[in-house]
C-alpha cells in the first residue's frame, strides 16, 4: 500500500526520534553514571570529559563537525541534514535528560547500556540517519578503497579503546570493550547488517523512468536485463527491462520511496548481498564533478 509523504515523513522522523531517546537512555542510565565508555564518536566524547570535564554533549556536537563534513560529499544531503538533526537531539537529550542510575553491577551496565544504545543506533539507520560519525567514516573509506564498514569502525575502536586503557583504567577499558559488542550486536539485528549490501530486483513496467531516478537519486550504478510476461505459452507477450541494482541499507527506505512515486504497483526482490568486488556500486563521491554513472 503506497503511503503519503506525510505519513512516511513522520514515521521515519517518529522512528528517529524513538532511536535516539532508546541511546540517550543507554549513556545517561547506564554507561555515564558508572564511568563506563562507549566506541566511536560518542567514546571520544566521553572519554575527553573524563579527562578534562568538558559537557560531554558539546563534545559529541563538536566531534561530530567532521564527519558530517565528510558525509556531505560521502551520503544524501537528506541523510546529513536528518543526521545534523539526530545529533544534535542526541546531544540535548544527554544534556537535559534525567534518567537516574538504573543499577551499579557493571556487567548489567555493560549489557543493557549496550541494548539500548545498539538499538537507538540500529533504528535511526534504518531510516537513514546516523547519531555517531565513525558510521559515516566507514562508509567514506568503503567507498574510496573498498574497505569493510564494520572492519573501519572496530580499527576506530580499538584505537580508542587501547588510549582508554592507558589513560584510564584497564578495567574500564575491557567493560567498554563488552559494551562495544554489545551495541555492534543488537546494531547488526535492529538493521539486519549494516556493514553489508542489499541486492535489489525491479519488475514494473515503468522500468524506463525507474531506471533514470534510481541512476540520478541515489547515484548507483545498476544493470537492466530483458524479460517478458503474458498469460502461457498462446497469450499476449510485452517485453520489458527488469532492474538489478545493489545499494547500501541506509538508502533502502530512500529507493522504495523512489519506485512508490513512478509505479506503486511494481515487484521488488530484496535480498542479502555479503559481498561485492568490482563494478559500480555508489557514486556519492562523484555527484559533483558530473561523471557519468555506470553499470554493476
């Protein structure tokens, strides 16, 4: 059933904010009171506050700038403005949100801090929204040298991590660890995978102007194949393109509103890509400098 702009505009505004009151209550209830550390952007903040005592929201809103620099020419606009929004409401949340200390046993801390922050994460990603920026970094690095997301954020981690141990305590160091993979986990399951491709099948008969808005929306590349339909083997036949084109999760929600527009009665086959070499996959990088998009 094709929904209206309005109605998908507030459920993914609506999930949005869901995720980012689910990881405020993550960092404020379990991992703040308690000392303990979280990976990527968020890490950093807390981990500078811990040393020096700056509000550990400005600091996630200041260490962030660069990263949403760099997803400007990496992703969407629409997904760095909705992820400049998502922060800074993760931020004002941190800042004026009082949770109180649910509980001081650390492996309780380090468990349900981390449910609730991977599944704060997990729903603002799937739709297409980030609220940490080492999320942004992997997708940057993925696309300019074919790294694997989930293997930049765990060197970006382990970075972190290693500094927390010298700098604080070995202790908090491994909790953080286990809080990490925690989050990671329940990350993976709320978007079932992030770090991988979905595979994408199109069968509609506007394929023509499908093809053209997938090519110049999202920028990806995308191949077309001849098929046929009709009614057995004496019935009419129409000849048409069916599109088979592979694109990251974040953008999944962006392509379905894409097809709903042209033909809300066109077949879609999703599926799990694990891994691709060669081809065409993004051309976020290339928008501005007018390359012409290829084929995967």
């Amino acid at each position: 059933m094709k929904h209206s702009k309005t109605y998908n505009f507030f459920s993914e505004f609506g999930q949005i904010v869901l995720g980012i009151v689910l990881a405020s209550v993550g960092l404020k209830a379990f991992l703040l009171p308690n000392g303990f550390m979280d990976g990527g952007v968020t890490g950093i903040a807390l981990l500078v506050n811990r040393l020096i005592g700056v509000n550990v929201s400005l600091l996630l809103v200041i260490f962030s700038l660069p990263f949403l620099i760099l997803g400007y020419y990496t992703v969407s606009k629409r997904i760095v403005i909705k992820s400049i929004l998502s922060i800074l409401g993760f931020a004002s949340l941190i800042h004026f949100g009082d949770y109180g200390t649910i509980t001081d046993d650390k492996l309780l801390i380090s468990i349900f801090g981390g449910l609730c922050l991977g599944g704060g994460i997990g729903i603002a990603i799937r739709n297409g929204s980030v609220l940490d920026g080492s999320e942004i970094l992997g997708i940057y690095l993925n696309d300019k040298f074919g790294l694997s997301i989930g293997r930049v954020i765990l060197m970006f981690n382990i970075v972190l991590f290693s500094i927390t141990a010298m700098v604080v305590s070995l202790e908090i160091a491994l909790y953080s660890i286990l809080t990490y993979i925690v989050t990671a986990k329940v990350t993976d399951l709320t978007i079932e995978g992030f770090e991988d491709f979905i595979g994408v099948t199109i069968v509609s008969n506007e394929y023509a102007a499908i093809k053209h808005a997938i090519m110049i929306e999202l920028g990806v590349g995308l191949t077309t194949y001849k098929g046929s339909k009709g009614f057995g083997s004496n019935g009419p036949q129409q000849d048409f393109d069916i599109i088979h084109t592979i694109i990251n999760r974040i953008d999944i929600k962006k392509m379905h509103r894409i097809i709903e527009d042209i033909d809300e009665n066109a077949f879609i086959v999703e599926f799990d890509v694990n891994n691709v070499k060669g081809g065409v996959l993004r051309h976020y990088l290339d928008k501005k400098k007018g390359k012409t998009l290829g084929k995967i």
